[in-house]
C-alpha cells in the first residue's frame, strides 16, 4: 500500500484535495486545499483548477481517488442467491450490458455485497456504473497535471467510510447520513458499521441559493452571502428570529426544505422496497456538506422524520497535528464541506474499509496484465538482456571475463531449477483445471438459473407473469437411474386480458426458436385462471416431464 492516498471531490464548481496517510491505523491528513470553477467543468477547466492547486507540486504521488455522483452514475441493487464468485461476475455483466444498451454508450461499473440485510436469505448486491465520457474528463485533466487517477469511487461510498472512521456509530440503531453538497446529495443508510443503502440524488445547497435569489432578485452571490448571515430553517415553533428580514427570508425557503425532506423521505421508502424491510425507521440523522452549515436544517429534518439530527464534523477522527497552520484552520473551519474528500484518501490507504472502485478500460488492462504471467515473462526476458549488455560492455580484462561467466553459469543452473519448477507448476494447472471443470458441473443448476432468468426478461410478454423459477431434477432413463437438471418456470396470465392462448403461444414459439436449448411445455390451463409451466434444459439430452405435468399432452 502507497503511503500518502489523495482524495478528490468535484462539487459543481468546488473542487476539494485531501491527501494523507495511515499510520497505526489513524489518518493523518498531510495536505488540504480547494478552489472553484466559475462555468462548465470539462477538461480544460478541471486542468486549469487542479494547476491552480498545484496538484503536481504541492501533493506527493500515491494513489488518487476521485469522487463522482450526479446523473451520470448510477447505483442500482440485485438480491441474487448465494452464488459463487464467478458466476456472480457473470450476473453483474448481464445487467451492465443492459444499462449499457439503454443509455446507448459505454459504461463502467464495480460491485460489492452490501453488508447488512442479514434476515434475508439472499444477498444484496450494490453494483455503481458510471459513463466512460465522465471518466475520461476527470482522467485527462489529472493526467494532464502529472497525476494518474487510481479509481473512480461513488460519493456515497466515501460518505461511509468517513462516517466509519470518525463518526459516533449507535448499537442497534439506524442512521440515516446525508451529504447534502452544492449540486449533488449524496445519503448512505448504515445499522451497527454495516452499509444498508447508497444513493445519489438530484439538488443541494443551491436549491436555497436559487430560492433565495428568485425571491429577492439578487445575485446568486449575494444569495449566498444572505444564506450563510441570516439563513434560520427551523421549525417556526423553534425558530428564534433575529428579526424581520431574518424571518422573511425564513419564509421564502420554507418550501425548498419540505421539497429536502421530501427528497430524502423517499429514498427511505426506496431503500424499504428494494430490501423488503417494510419496519424500517431511521433512528438518528447525521448532516455534512455545504448544506449542513445552513443554519436550523438539521432542526427541520429531524423534527420531520422525528428523530435526533446533528452536522457531522470528520476531522473529529483525524490527526491534523502534520498540517500546515494554513491548511489546519481550513480543514476546522470547513471540516463538513470535506467528508467525501476525506472519505476518498482514507480509502486509498486503508484496505479495511468497504471498498467500491470503478476503473477505467485502459486502467482496469493494466491491472490485468501487471497481474499476469505475460507481464513476469516480459520483465524476466529485460532483467537477462540486462545482464547479457552487461556481460559484454563490462568484460575488460581475463579475469571480470572469467567471473561472467562463473556468474553466468549459476545462472543457467538457476534457470534450469526455474524451468523444473514451471514444469511442476503446469502440471498443478492442468489438477486445477480438472477439478474445476468438474465444480462447474455442479454448478450448473446455478447456471441454469441465470440463463432461464435472462430468457424470460427477453421473451415475456406483458400479459404474462412469472410466479416461480426454480431448479431441478428429472429422470432420462425408464429405470430411474439417471437424471439432469432442469429449470421449472410457472406462471400465470394477467386477469381481464384477453386472447392470452394467443399470448402464450406467441411466447412458446420464440422460446422454442431459442438455440441449444431443450424445453417442453405442459398444456396451459383452459379455465381461469391461466397458469402454464415450461421444463428448460440445457444439458446435451433432453428433459422428461415431471410427475406434475403429466396431466397436460406433451
């Protein structure tokens, strides 16, 4: 692990550094810095303010971490049954190669289980995608600046693990943790250290500043300066009011917090949906960010979901005696404003937290290969053309001559040790490779599974729904003895439509145009209501119907 991590959030136009380092566990920050883009972020405006904080000069090498949120990522959830790794890799690509061809450009994407939702008996699965284009501005500009982008990591997730490392986690509770930023928020739901939810969202701080300067005509600047003098969003019955400007422009931004509270309301809900806990409640809620200073905002949220409320300050879990004076009275003044920064170099330097990084196409083949067998021949075959150049160039006289090749005799002894130990080593691959191929013939029950679930998504019509998908076996001889595994679909018609017959029959001849795949349908039911079941195969012989279908003509 590098010793110096660096953290990067774009904000809008606020662009916010951390870098520091671990040590015994506690980080500590080494360099903070910020600046503002005043227009469009793209390539040479990022450029320009990565120069401007002097990212080549005033921060170490190490590995960067660069936030990303907005409407060009997306986090969705998958609940699969416990599958193994590679299969679960597989699953995962399915749904990339579809959010791929939907939004008509390239994408990528990580994954990881999310670590609570232990009721269920399956596993929730948050996969974060975001378009390349996005990337690449952000890769170019670093690059631009001598810097190499290490991964891309939701803010949400670098929320989290600033949350774990600095925040006041409450036993058996769950806190609801927003990072309420200028353009983005960005809101994590975690019970006990464990990540329920991730989520970014549309809106921030500037909703108030736009409000405020529609209501009163003035600059989005002087809209600012207002908010942070006489901003009081809390609750009428607790608001104390400095006086009557102070509570005009309460009154103008009332609306602006319940459209907040709307905002983070829902995706709660959204939250109990996808993980099927209809009885959850947040029990606390933790503010950071720009829109946290507001002053009275965590009053008004936490009087909505009733609950307590505070502003999250990370630095309360760090070291800053290694700042700059400088540095140190910005990270305490604007602490909050630098969760995601921090949350990001916490995660380049401390493999203990939850990790989620997105890599580039040209980052991620790099990775491949430096982890490859190519990669160690190729830096075997520079490390002996280095001694053969050196052989020749530094053999002056007899005696360096005869040492050469003393010393290239032992090489040559231990080269024939190393060729005996690839030997060994290959005939290891080809035990491994066996036993393999027979895991993945038990695995193919599995498999089985996921391919039927693509079909269906493919094929179904709308006035048919799905009710069970399950795997099985049945028999393929007369004496019972032998059997395959098969997929069993069942399902039924949507009541009130008609000419369903028709329906289904549309939906059996494109599953049986289906190739390498064998299937038999019982006969669907003639009365409602409507329920068929279709046997899938996709083993080299074909399935015999179960007991439950012999009832239907074949």
């Amino acid at each position: 692990m590098a010793k110096f991590g660096t953290g990067i959030e774009i904000d809008g136009g606020h662009v916010r550094v951390v870098q520091g380092k671990l040590v015994k566990g506690m980080f500590h920050p080494t360099r903070v810095d910020e600046t503002f883009i005043d227009g469009t972020v793209d390539v040479r405006s990022l450029t320009a303010a990565l120069g401007e904080l002097r990212m080549k000069e005033a921060f170490k090498p190490g590995p960067v971490q660069v936030g990303i949120t907005g409407k060009e990522v997306i986090l969705r959830y998958t609940q699969v049954p416990p599958v193994p790794d590679w299969q679960l890799r597989s699953l995962m690509q399915f749904e990339i190669d579809e959010v791929a061809e939907q939004g008509g450009s390239s994408v990528s994407a990580d994954f990881n289980l999310l670590q609570g939702n232990g009721m269920s008996e399956e596993d929730t699965v948050l996969l974060a995608l975001a378009r390349d284009s996005y990337l690449e501005t952000r890769a170019e500009a670093l690059a631009a600046v001598g810097r190499k982008v290490n991964a891309f990591t939701p803010n949400a997730i670098a929320l989290f693990n600033a949350f774990l490392k600095s925040g006041d986690i409450p036993a058996d509770q769950t806190v609801l943790i927003v990072h309420f930023g200028y353009e983005t928020t960005d809101l994590i739901l975690q019970q006990d250290g464990d990540l329920l939810f991730a989520r970014n969202l549309s809106g921030g701080r500037r909703l108030y500043t736009d409000a405020l300067s529609g209501a009163f005509g003035v600059s989005a600047q002087k809209a600012e300066s207002l908010l942070d003098k006489h901003a009081n969003l809390a609750p009428r019955d607790q608001a104390n009011y400095a006086n009557r400007d102070e509570e005009r422009i309460a009154n103008s931004l009332t609306g602006v917090s319940g459209t907040v509270y709307s905002m983070l309301n829902a995706a709660v809900m959204f939250c109990r949906q996808q993980l099927q806990l209809q009885n959850l409640e947040v029990d606390r809620l933790v503010l950071s960010g720009p829109g946290s200073r507001l002053r009275g905002l965590d009053q008004f949220l936490g009087s909505s979901f009733r609950c307590p409320a505070s502003v999250f300050d990370p630095t309360d879990g760090v070291d800053l005696s290694q700042l700059d004076p400088e540095d140190a009275e910005l990270l305490e003044g604007q602490g909050t404003d630098f969760t995601v920064a921090l949350g990001l170099a916490e995660a380049a330097v401390d493999t203990d937290l939850y990790n989620l990084e997105i890599l580039s196409e040209a980052e991620r083949k790099r990775r491949e290969l430096m982890r490859g067998p190519v990669f160690l021949i190729a830096a075997a075959v520079l490390l002996l053309g280095f001694l053969v150049y050196d052989f020749l160039t530094s053999s002056s006289d007899l005696t360096v001559v005869q040492a050469d090749l003393s010393q290239a005799a032992q090489l040559v002894r231990q080269r024939n040790r190393t060729e005996r130990s690839f030997t060994g080593l290959a005939e290891e691959n080809e035990t491994i490779r066996a036993r393999l191929h027979r895991l993945e013939r038990e695995a193919l029950p599995g498999l089985g599974l996921s391919r039927a679930i693509a079909l269906v998504q493919k094929h179904l019509p709308e006035d048919l729904w799905i009710k069970e998908i399950r795997a099985d076996e049945v028999k393929i001889d007369s004496e019972d003895t032998l059997t395959t595994p098969v997929v069993v679909v069942s399902g039924y018609g949507k009541e009130g439509r008609e000419a369903l017959p028709n329906v289904f029959s549309d939906f059996r001849r494109r599953i049986d145009a289906e190739e390498e795949l064998q299937v038999v349908f019982s006969e669907p039911s003639t009365q409602l209501p409507f329920t068929f079941t279709m046997t899938l195969s996709f083993a080299d012989r074909p399935p015999v119907a179960s007991d439950d279908d012999e009832d239907g003509d074949q």
